[in-house]
C-alpha cells in the first residue's frame, strides 16, 4: 500500500471486501525499476539473447515466443545454476492442450534438473509425474504453483523435505485425493490453496502443527470413519491451533462426523471463525436455530446462508453495519427473518441526522431465493408498520420463489429488482413511492401478477431501462406496463399463453402504449400462441434496433408497415413460426437491416431461398442472411439412437 501511496503502483482495483488484488505499473516507473535492478532481474524471450552470470530472475516474455519451436537455448543451464525465479507464463490461457504442453513440459524438465538453486516456480497447468518427482529435490523452493493440473491424484512424499516451502498452490487439482502424510514437516509453510480440488478426500494428521500458515483455503473431513484413519487423517480439532488464518476457509465433510438431526448446533457453535472475519458462508446446515456467536461477528460484509433446511431462527441482522450483500436460499422452514427483535429494537431513522440507528445502513444487495414460508422480516406485529425502518442503500433486491412473503421494509433507491413467484401484495409494495428513486438499469421478473395491477402503479417507473415478463399465464393485457416506460431499452415478453397483443388496447387509445416507447431498442416476443400479428402499436417505435419473434406458431403474417423501422432496425431473428408464409414487401425498405435469421419456419424458408424464390427480392440487399432448418426429433427415437451407440 506504501508504494501506491508512493505512485509506484496506479489503477488499483479491489475485491469485494476491499483487498486490493491488481494493479499497474506505469511504464516510465517500470523501466526505472529495471534500472535500479540491474541485471540480476531479466525479462527475454530467450531467442539469441545472452544473460549475464549475475542474473537470479528470469521471466519469459510468452508474446514473443513461438511455443511450437521453443525449447531451453544451449548452454542456458549451464550459465544459470544459480538462479532464483525462473517464470514460464506457458499456462493454459495462452495455448491449447497437446503438442505445445508436451514441449513446456519437456522445456521445464530441463529447468529443474540443472536449476538446483530455485526459489520459485511457476507450473500452471504444465506437470506431469515426471515433473512432480524432480520437485522434490528442489530444497531452497518457497512459491510453488500446481494449480490447474487435472493429471495429479497424489503429491510424492518427497514434497514434504522441502523444508523452505512457504506457498503451495494446489488450486483446480480436480483429480488430487490426497497430500501427503507428512505434511507437518513444511513447518514453513504458509499458503495453502486447495479450491476447486472436489476429489481431496481428507486432511493430513498433523496439519494443527503448521502455526505458520495465513492461508488454508479448504478442509476436508474424512469420510472413511475407519479405526486407521483416525490416526492418520486430520481432525477438525487442529483448526483450533491456526491462530494465523486470514482469508477464505472452507470446511467440507462435516456431515460425517455425526448425526446431522442431533448435533449439528453444537458443532456450528463449536466453529466461531475470528471476530474481524469479513464474509461467512454456511450451507447444508441442519440445525433449527443458528449460532449464537454469529450477532459478535461485526465487521461482517457479506453474509450467506442456503440450503438449510431446517433452520427456523435466526439472531437479528440489523446490528451489522458493514453488512452490504445478504443472500439467504432455500432456507424451507424460515418465516421471519427476524423473530426476536421487539418494538423497541426495530425503530430505526431513514435519516443520519436522528438520534434512532439507521436499518441496514451499509446493505446494497438482498436475495431471498427458495424460501417457501417466508412471511416478513419480523415476527412482532408491531415491527411491521412500515415507517419504522427502511433500506437506506439498498440498490438490488431478489426475491424468487417466496410466494407467502407479504411485507419487507422499504426499499426506496432500488435500482435492480427481480420478482419470480412472488405475491401480487408484495410486488405492489415496491411500486410507488419506493420505486420513484430509480436511476439505472433495472430488471424485473414477473410471475402471474401483473395482469392485477392499476394503471397509475407503474406511472413513476420512467427510468427503467429492462423489462421481462416471463412465464405469466394469465396475463392478458400490458398496456397498463408499458405507458410511462420512457427510458425502457429492453423488453422481453416470454411464455405469456393468453396474451393476445393484436387485441391489446387501454380506454379505446389502441396500440398507444407503444408510443410512449421512445427509447426501445430491443424487443424479443417469445412464445406467445395467441401472437397472429405483430401489434399495431408496435409501428410508432422508430427507435427499434432487434426484433426477435420465436417459438409463436400461430404468427401467419408481418405487417406492411414493418418497413417504417427502414432507418433503425438491424438485427431482425423470425424463428419457429410455422404458419409464417411470407415476407410482405416493407422488407425490401429495410435498409439498415444488417443481420436476418430464418429458422423453423418451413414455408417462409422456401419463399426466400437465393435468387429463384418469390420473396428473395424482398431481402437481397441484406448483407448477412441465415436460413436454417430445425430438425424435431421425437424423444423415443432420442432414446434408440442414443441407445445403437
């Protein structure tokens, strides 16, 4: 942090909970630092270039390397034994499995048998068992760097003499099983990274003995509950004696300690991570109420709890003031949030200048998903007048799969709403006076309750600029959604079986609404069977940049009047629409149209075949044209074909 207070480093960038993870060098303070470094440090793509004896650190410059010729220059060994770093960024990202890897691989065999004196080495996604053998006589290592090698079940126990090991980096080793037994011997070590390693069975006995170690990214508890491997795995207990843990740590296997229905809060309560702990994930829980430790836990910024099937209660969440993301999922029991808070506890200020506590005065993001029996925040009655508390910075909020919720404290600057199976009381909830505040992009998801809304409910909603309505089967009508939608961009109606647009019309105003459309750019109708025709309304939108229409197979014509989008449209995609015959002749004025996709309409597809069919004309001066046919294939044929393999 020094050196960017310094201007050493610029354009940092930070994690979610602050922690800078990059940055840039500016390229005048670059070349000063190769200056300063003389020529111990040394970037060189190695092709006839000479490195001094002097040099400790080398990197490959990968851009300017041909991998398919490249190979260790002769007489490199030689000059080098004394070398420090030697970086081959030969990752995966920079070329594809095969014969490349083969020559990285055959190139850093020859680096570790004549480089004895390495400190640091890079191997992404480059070793093999050969490899991984010679590592072991390297014993001034301290960084080493395995991630992303699929080929490692094991490690060799000779892994454990490198005694000057300070980083292990075994990230996305998805086929590892195990580290070796005597782990305990890296008394140095203090960075362990085992994400994504989904076969580690166990952790070695003993790894409670590496008080060095700062990071331990996941722990694995056996699954074997054998009388040998009590002695030989490690026991969640060691845990205990890592005073220096920093960062993520997950711990997997916990359901096979015991049974889950009778232990699981003694063994939740037994686990209190550190005090500044920034981000707490707890999953697959089974107790009924959770921890007690978790309201000491202040510095909190993100909170997640899922799939917790029994959990009925949990400790109020107002008292974290850091707190910014909350995502509670399939939680099947929970049915308020909070259930011990009185009235006294829940008089909150929506104001910095009252004496009363904010609510929640630093939360952006709210997902409450799959949580059937959620009613509310608060149990108390008198917790639910709704001036009492209120988001104050709460710009995302989802709520999917709650269909009994009835009532959530006000939400007054959210910017990006999403609603799936949710009550028509609570969506009404967040339409005027808490959506006013509106300032970017928003999205929102309905699910069979728009059709209920008056027409003034969606009246002050002028910002939003994304629209989908998905899956409502019985709405009939959305000339009340659209009026007012001024800066709508993005409009997406799907799956809506009774929605007959053609016949849409509000207080005899027919296909007004889609005049107050001003900005639309894009506009998808997917399956929609009562869709004949595209809306007369649909015309005065001159902005119109895509139009896709799919899966409406009983869309017999497209207006004349299509031809006035002659200046706007663009992209135009006509797909499973069987009863579609033919283009009518505004086609031929579409003449910004770049792109037009035919698909599944068998008819419409013979019609504007190249030069010799009735509507090519119509089309010709589209620069890029895709006719493509869909095969349906019944699923009993799906299954013999699948089956003769």
């Amino acid at each position: 942090m020094d050196l960017y207070w310094r201007s050493f480093f610029q354009n940092i960038k930070r994690d979610e909970y602050g922690d800078i993870n990059k940055c840039k060098m500016h390229d005048l303070i670059h070349d000063l630092a190769q200056l300063v470094a003389g020529n111990e440090y040394t970037m060189t793509n190695l092709e006839g270039e000479k490195i001094g004896e002097t040099t400790r650190h080398v990197s490959i410059n990968a851009t300017k390397l041909d991998f398919s010729l490249w190979k260790i220059p002769t007489g490199l060994a030689d000059q080098l034994r004394k070398l420090r770093s030697f970086l081959l960024p030969l990752q995966q990202g920079y070329f594809p499995f095969g014969i490349k890897q083969q020559r990285a691989t055959d190139a850093y065999d020859s680096v570790l048998s004549s480089f004895k004196c390495l400190r640091m080495l890079d191997l992404i996604g480059l070793c093999n068992k050969i490899l991984l053998d010679s590592i072991g006589s390297l014993n001034h290592l301290r960084y080493l760097d395995l991630s992303y090698n699929g080929e490692i079940e094991m490690l060799p126990s000779s892994f454990t003499s490198l005694h000057n090991l300070q980083t292990l980096k075994l990230s996305y080793c998805w086929n590892l099983k195990e580290l070796p037994r005597d782990m305990r011997n890296l008394t140095s070590l203090r960075h362990l990274e085992l994400d994504g390693c989904v076969k580690l069975t166990h952790m070695p006995y003993g790894l409670g003995k590496l008080t060095s170690l700062q990071t331990l990214s996941t722990f694995v508890m056996d699954n074997r509950r054998t009388s040998s491997s009590r002695h030989e795995h490690g026991r969640i207990s060691e845990l205990s004696s890592l005073n220096n843990l920093t960062g993520s740590l997950e711990i997997k296997g916990l359901s096979n300690l015991h049974d889950r229905t009778s232990r699981d809060e003694s063994l939740l309560e037994s686990l209190q991570p550190h005090s500044k702990s920034k981000s707490l994930t707890v999953s697959y829980f089974w107790g009924i109420r959770f921890c007690d430790w978790l309201s000491s836990m202040s510095n909190l910024y993100k909170i997640e709890i899922n799939g917790c099937d029994k959990l009925q209660y949990i400790p109020p969440l107002h008292q974290f003031l850091h707190l910014q993301y909350l995502i509670l999922k399939d939680l099947l029991h929970l049915e308020y949030i909070d259930s011990d808070s009185s009235e006294e506890d829940c008089c909150f200020s929506s104001s910095t200048s009252s004496s009363s506590p904010l609510f929640f005065p630093a939360l952006k993001s709210l997902h409450l998903i799959g949580i059937p029996n959620l009613r509310g925040w608060w149990r108390s009655s008198s917790c639910q007048v709704a001036h009492l508390a209120s988001f104050s910075c709460l710009s995302v909020l989802w709520l999917y799969k709650c269909p009994n919720l009835i009532s959530l404290p006000l939400s007054p600057h959210i910017e990006n709403l999403l609603f799936h199976d949710v009550g028509v009381r609570i969506f009404r909830q967040f339409l005027p006076p808490t959506m006013t505040a509106i300032t970017g992009g928003s999205q929102t998801h309905t699910d069979a309750i728009l059709q209920s809304f008056p027409k003034e409910s969606l009246a002050n909603i002028t910002s939003l600029h994304e629209l989908n309505i998905d899956g409502c089967s019985g709405l009939k009508s959305v000339s009340r959604i659209l009026q007012n939608l001024r800066a709508l961009k993005d409009l997406t109606i799907y799956n809506c079986i009774e929605l007959d647009l053609c016949n849409d019309e509000e207080d005899g105003d027919y296909g007004m609404q889609w005049k107050e459309l001003s900005a639309l750019r894009t506009l998808s109708l997917i399956v929609l069977p009562k869709l004949l025709s595209l809306p007369q309304g649909l015309q005065h939108v001159t902005t119109l940049e895509y139009l896709k229409i799919s899966g409406c197979e009983n869309l017999q014509t497209l207006p004349e009047w299509i031809g006035n989008f002659q200046s706007s449209l663009q992209n135009l995609d006509i797909i499973k629409c069987p009863k579609l015959i033919s283009l009518p002749e505004g086609m031929s004025k579409l003449r910004s149209l770049r792109k037009l996709e035919i698909a599944g309409c068998p008819h419409l597809q013979f019609r504007c075949k190249m030069e010799v069919s009735q509507d090519w004309h119509k089309i010709a001066h589209v620069p890029e044209i895709r006719i493509v046919e869909l095969w349906i294939i019944p699923f009993g044929r799906i299954q013999m074909m699948m089956s003769s393999q």
